[in-house]
C-alpha cells in the first residue's frame, strides 16, 4: 500500500471527537483503502483488538443486508451496548449504498442511514467512520443531516510526493509519466503503456459518466459527453455555461440550452471529477458570476477523455498546482493582476 500519511494523520488527530468522520472523494481514488487499510494496520498497532474493529462493507454481498439502516444499526448496537466500558471502532464502506426504510415499529417514519448514524454516534464507546463517493449526494449532506456533528476528510488521487515516493527513479521521468497519466492508486502497479490508458478509459466510461447519468437521470448523454470532452480541452481556460452551449449548438447543429449545460457541469462537479475555481475581482474584491476556469481531479482522467492528443505542459501544471493547493487544503480563487510598466 502506499502511504498517504497526510489523510491518515487527519484520522488520527479527530480520532474521538464525538462526530462521524466521513471520507469522501471521487471513486477509486484510494479512500477504502485508507480506512479499511492504513487506518485500521495503525489501530491493530496500538494494541486495538480486531474483534474491536466493525468492518460493514456495503459494495460486498455478504453485508448487503446491512444497507436496511435498521438493521445496520441494530447489528452494532448488539455489539457495543452491552460491553460500554470497553472501546469500538465501526468502518462502513461504500455508504451511499444504503437505502430509505420505512420503520414500522415507530409510527411508520422513513429512516435513513444518516438518522442510524446520528444515533450511533450517541455511543461513548464508538468512534464511528464511513466513506463515499458523491455519486449518490453523499457529500451535499453532510453538513445538514449531521447536524454539524460531521469531521469531512476529503482524499485526492495520488500527489505527486505519494506518487514518486513509490516509484522512485528519475524525478524529471517519474513527473512527465505523472503528467500523461495522473495519480490514480492502482496506476504505479500497472506497466504496460496499453494498459494504463486501457485502465483510465474504463474508468472514465464505465465509472464515472455511468456514476454521473444514473445519479442524476441524465436525459441527454451526448450533451453530456461533450460537455466533458469540452471541459477536458478547456482546462486553466476562462469559460461558462454560455460560452459551452454555444460551442455545442455549433457542433451539434441544434440549439443546447445554457441552464442545461449548468446542471450539467453542476453534476460533474458533485461526482468529484472536476472542480470549479471562482474569479476573483481583485480590484473590487468581489467575485465575478462568470467566467470561472475549470480543472479536472486527476490529470490523466483528463489525457484519456481526449484520448492523450491535446498534451499542453503549461495548462496540465496548472492543473496540478491547483489540486495540491486543495490537497493542502487551501481555498482556491482565480483573477487577473494588471501590470502596467511605465518605461
């Protein structure tokens, strides 16, 4: 595994802290492995009994009745309630995979795995811990059905310091294989050229547009699609919702609506695979409605939807820039300074 000491000391320093930590971040990007990995090797080192660890991971068929919350709820609390003097730790993957249940027990109420999690956490002797991905809004949740009582840990794909740092060798090649191919977990063990643009186009495809129509009931796909190969080629460009449906409309020879294309770039932002950066008036100290720039969560995402023929050194280094300022949990604002020389 590789390490990723900076999420993992995050853990460790809201380690009971009375909330749910909640790790999100776009899929395959490394958050179960450092739950269910890094996190739990360190707990097992500090002397935490593994029958101690309550591992519940939804994605798998042996826990899928524990995306019933009740239920879920009802199997840790057997677990816990009658042992409060002695300390437990509950990991649940994949937590957007639960599902809505009416409780017929209490009036017929609709329950739902934050109401289970919220009473969970009611528990002085349970450190509680759970990961997303936004696909199914698990992220826009969290700070109201919490109620505030939420610690969000929000994970890249490889930096380039985590990615170096397991494949060694020459800085200046290690960065431009970084650069073409981005830093998704499983990439450094992959390597045959083919198969790491095979692995980043599945991904892309199969994951996260899939992910992105499903979620959201997408009606047009092909809108879709070219709004993301639009975004791909326009990253570290000034552009907005406007600016693309007319591209479109050009391209497709019909008329693509601009509030469409918002909900659209919208949706794509709520999966995690892009991100938005405001521009910022820094005159008037105030921010411009539009144009923003766009930037894509990991670089070689963005190479494999324009299937690695617009390879720009300068925009994809801003690109990089830009994400490891988050990753190191900066706010990020874009603008312009004018600079007038008199000779």
């Amino acid at each position: 595994m590789i390490k990723r000491d900076s999420y993992l000391n995050r853990i460790i320093h809201n380690m009971w802290n009375d909330e749910v930590k909640v790790i999100t971040g776009i899929r395959r990007c490394g958050k179960s492995v450092l739950l269910f990995g890094l996190f739990y090797e360190y707990l097992l080192s500090q002397g935490v009994q593994e029958d101690h660890i309550i591992k519940i991971e939804l994605g798998q068929r042996r826990y899928y009745k524990f995306r019933n919350p009740i239920m879920l709820c009802e199997y840790v609390e057997d677990l816990v309630a009658k042992k409060k003097d002695e300390k437990f730790y509950l990991f649940i993957d994949e937590v957007q995979l639960t599902i809505k249940v009416i409780d017929k027990e209490n009036g017929g109420i609709e329950v739902s795995i934050y109401d289970m999690l919220n009473e969970l956490k009611a528990y002085k002797n349970l450190d509680v811990y759970v990961t997303g991905s936004n696909s199914k809004g698990l992220s826009k949740d969290i700070a109201t059905e919490f109620r505030g009582r939420a610690t969000q840990v929000h994970v890249f794909p490889l930096s380039f310091k985590e990615f170096y740092s397991h494949v060694g060798g020459d800085e200046r090649k290690a960065l431009d294989t970084y650069m073409l191919y981005g830093g998704m977990p499983r990439l450094p063990a992959l390597t045959d050229e083919k198969d790491k643009k095979d692995y980043l186009s599945s991904l892309y495809s199969e994951l996260y547009v899939k992910d992105i129509v499903e979620r959201n009931g997408i009606e047009r796909e092909d809108i879709l699609n070219d709004i993301l190969d639009f975004l791909a080629s326009q990253i570290s460009s000034l552009t907005n919702p406007t600016n693309i449906a007319n591209a479109l409309t050009s391209i497709k020879s019909e008329k693509v609506n601009s509030t469409l294309v918002s909900n659209y770039v919208q949706h794509i932002i709520d999966s995690f695979l892009i991100s938005m950066a405001k521009r910022y008036d820094v005159k008037g100290k105030a921010y411009f409605k539009y144009p923003n720039k766009y930037y894509y969560t990991d670089i070689g995402l963005r190479n494999a939807r324009l299937n690695y023929r617009q390879y720009d050194p300068g925009h994809i280094m801003e690109n990089l820039i830009y994400n490891e300022l988050l990753r190191r949990g900066y706010s990020v604002d874009v603008g312009v300074i004018t600079d007038r020389t008199v000779a």
